[in-house]
C-alpha cells in the first residue's frame, strides 16, 4: 500500500513541476482603449511578468483624422498606411497607458489597434487592443 501511495505522489510532484515549466515565462500584453472625451483616448495596457524587454504598439487611423498629440509621443507615423506606432523599451510588469489626442471627434470603436512583442521563446505575439 505504501508503494501506491509513494507513486501517487511522485505523479502528483510531477505534474505540479511540469505545469510549472509550461506556465512559467510566459509574458502577457493585453489592452483596452477607453474613451477619455469626444477627442481623446486612452490605450491601457496590461503586463503580466514576466515583462518582454520591448514591445510594438500600432494603431490604424481612419481616414480625415490626425494625431494632435500623445503621451508618450508616438515613434512613427506612416501617411500613406493612415498608421502610427510607439516603440515601448524597458517595459515593467504592471499597467500602461497611452493617451492620444485627435483634431475631431472620434470613435473609439472604429480604432484598430494591436500591440506585438516577443515571448521568452521568441515568438512574436499580436494581441488586439479593442474598445
């Protein structure tokens, strides 16, 4: 009976383990975008350790509008793609935001944006950004 018992336990040690090693080193980025009023938003980005050393914020701008300003500022801007990025280094587990200002009226739900980072593996996630 004894030796049942030890080889249950040993499995049980050794799923605990394995799960451990499977779950572990698994960065997360996911994010909202909140209205803040009529012409600002607010990107807010979750992290959860262990954070990716840098990630890419992209969001795709309909047509007529323009970026007034943005905290932080924006690392590029494509005219002809109607897309801006933020380059984000040195990112530390917790929560992020980016606030951007429009020059009209803007819905929300009509922004398209996704953030792209590397795992510890070094794949490259996409996660959507949505309202």
């Amino acid at each position: 009976m004894s030796n049942y018992f030890v080889r249950i336990v040993w499995c049980l040690l050794l799923f605990t383990i394995a799960d451990v090693f499977t779950t572990a080193g698994i960065a997360d980025m996911t994010g909202t975008i909140e209205q803040k009023d009529e012409k600002t938003v607010c990107l807010n980005i979750k992290v959860t350790k262990p954070a990716p050393s840098t990630a890419i914020i992209t969001m795709d701008l309909p047509e007529g509008i323009t970026i007034t300003k943005s905290e932080p500022n924006y690392s590029r801007f494509s005219q002809e793609k109607r897309q801006v990025q933020w380059l984000l280094k040195d990112i530390k587990p917790g929560a992020t935001k980016i606030v951007v200002q429009f020059d009209k009226q803007i819905d929300p739900t009509k922004l398209q944006s996704v953030v792209r980072y590397k795992d510890a593996a070094g794949n490259t996630i996409e996660s959507k950004i949505s309202k």
